[in-house]
C-alpha cells in the first residue's frame, strides 16, 4: 500500500468543543480539507491551517469528491474528509473507503459523537433506563431511498425501543401514523434541529404532537426524533449495578 492516507472525520453535531481531540489533531495538520459544507459547522473547518485548501462538497457528487480527494492524496497531500456527526452513520463511508483501496491509499477513521448523543444529553437524559428500556435503534424514513423490508419502520417501532430517527422530518406525518401503531400516544418525543448549533431548537411532545409540532416550525432538514419512554422514566428507576444489593467482581454485595 502507499504511503499515501486519507482521513475521514466525524465533526460532531456541531459545536466545536464536542469535536474529540484526535478529530481536532486532524483538522490542523490537513492540507485540504473536504467538507460537507450544508452539514457542518463552519467554525469548525475554520480550525483548519491557514493555506489549507477546502473544498465544500454541498453542490458535488460523491464521484466528483473523490475525484478530487484521491487526486490530492496522490500528490502526498494530507487530505482530511470531514463529515457531519459520525461518519459511519449515513456518511457515504463505506463507498468512500472502497474507492479510495482501489486507489492503493490507506485511510483512518475518526469517529464522532452523533445528534442523538447530543440531544439526550441535552435534555440531561438516560436512554437505557432499568426495567423500561435497554435498547437504543437508530434508523431512519424510507424516503427516496427506502429502508430493507426488514428494516421497516413498523418492526422497529414493534420493539417500542428508544427510537432514534434521523433524515425523516419530511415524513413526520407517515412516521407519527406507523409509531402509534406500537406506541402509546402520550410517549415522549425528542424534537431537535441543529442540536449544539447556536440556534439549536429542542423540545419533548407527545408522540401524538409530533407531526403538528414539526410542521409549525416548518423542520424538513437536519431535524432528529426520539422516540422514548426514557425520556419520562418513573422516579423510582435505578440501575442495580450500582445498588449496595449487587455483587460484582469490584464490590462484594450485602
């Protein structure tokens, strides 16, 4: 393999300071940098080197930034292809990377926090709380590009699991109607649009109210939803691991 590497780049939800420091180190050693202009916030391609070439990729095809990543990582070029949130969730990765080991160039992945980590805690909140709910699913709309039959919004919502889902705003109406056929109507909704970004916009709804609440505030983009119970857990919900009851191998139990 060359010497040649590119690297890929969560930038968080948005806020600066919710970039890790190994995404920060990147960002200041990139000689060009790639980014998802539409999607990340400016301040952070702002961390970048004075001389840096950016590219901003809003009005590009994947083919053409590839193109021009690899032509810059075949000139030695230290390239960095910053992404919104975590590139391994709706980021185009996975093409990426496949394009970029035919062309013979490494590549490091730099994870990042993603907006439902930010929103949860945002709203100070737990999402896997004892005896109400233990799983997390993050899925999205079937949209223009649909979903696997497995994957359909109705299975997930069948779990009635803390539901995250994103790129589905535009659908809030099919999205509410499918979720209170599993859901009951009063389960907490999380609503947030551009979460850490300086006009961040939160809230918890009714499941009931999602659609109306999303359709008075016109959110077609960059809009998250959690669906969740643990967004309104009974007071007496607590973890035994910590409980002076349980025994582990750290601490013997009563």
């Amino acid at each position: 393999m060359s010497s040649s590497k590119v690297w890929i780049v969560g930038a968080g939800p948005g806020a600066p300071d919710l970039l890790t420091l190994r995404a920060a180190a990147a960002i200041a050693q990139a000689d060009v940098l790639v980014w998802t202009d539409s999607l990340v916030n400016p301040q952070i391609a702002a961390m970048a080197p004075a001389g840096c070439e950016q590219i901003r990729t809003s009005t590009l095809t994947l083919e053409e930034v590839m193109a021009a990543v690899l032509e810059r990582a075949a000139a030695g070029k230290n390239v960095v292809r910053l992404h919104d949130g975590d590139p391994c969730l709706y980021g185009a990765m996975a093409e990426q990377i496949c394009r970029l080991a035919d062309a013979d160039i490494g590549v490091e992945v730099v994870p990042g926090i993603s907006a439902y980590q930010a929103t949860a805690a945002s709203l100070q909140s737990e999402l896997t709380i004892p005896g109400l709910v233990q799983t997390i699913v993050l899925s999205r709309a079937g949209g223009r590009t649909g979903v696997p039959e497995s994957e359909s919004l109705a299975r997930l919502a069948a779990l009635r699991a803390s539901l995250c889902l994103y790129l589905s705003a535009r659908h809030v109406e099919e999205v509410q109607a499918e979720l209170l056929r599993h859901y009951p109507a009063e389960t907490p909704v999380a609503i947030g649009y551009r979460v850490s970004w300086p006009d961040q916009w939160l809230t918890v709804v009714p499941l009931a109210e999602m659609a109306r609440v999303s359709q008075e505030r016109q959110l077609i983009r960059t809009t998250l939803y959690v669906v969740s119970p643990a967004l309104n857990p009974p007071g007496e919900a607590r973890s035994k691991l910590y409980s002076a009851s349980h025994n582990h191998l750290f601490r013997g139990g009563a």
